[in-house]
C-alpha cells in the first residue's frame, strides 16, 4: 500500500499542514520529460502554483498535482519512506 505526505507550509504561518493519501497498490509518476505530461498540465495550469510532477493512481482515474513549494513523499502503510518525490533544482 502506497501513500503520498505532502508537507507545506501554510501562508503567512509557521507551521507544516501535513496531508496523507491513499494511493492504493500502485502509482506512476508524470514529469516533463514523459509522454502525457502536456494533457495533464493543460488541465491543472490555471492554478497558478508552479507543478513539477503528477501522481497518477486509482487504475489511471485519478490524479494529483505536486508543487514546488511542497515537500512530497510516498510511504509504505508501516510509515517508511519509500521515496523522495520534493522538488530539486
């Protein structure tokens, strides 16, 4: 079981909202670089935030938007991290 943490940083306060998905038994990643990625940056442009990365799950009918500005990570169901998916230059 995969879970996406996302961690953020509330405007204008000092705190991280942390936020927990389920993903379910699988997930692909959508960057730049992949085929698809201009279909699914198209829909979610008018958000404003800058996307690096899409998360792609629920058997391809769901779909999540990673920001910079966020710190993403997937995580087994025993709360180990299972991979580093936060923004880098």
């Amino acid at each position: 079981m995969f879970i996406l943490r996302k961690l953020f940083k509330e405007h204008n306060k000092n705190a991280y909202t942390e936020s927990n998905e389920i993903l379910g038994e699988s997930y692909c990643t959508v960057t730049k670089d992949n085929e698809g990625w201009s279909a699914l940056h198209k829909d979610w442009e008018h958000i404003g935030e800058t996307i690096y990365c899409f998360i792609v799950h629920g058997e391809g009918s769901k779909v999540i938007p990673l920001y910079k500005a966020h710190g993403n990570y997937i995580m087994v169901s025993d709360g180990k991290t299972f991979s580093n998916l936060t923004y880098r230059k």
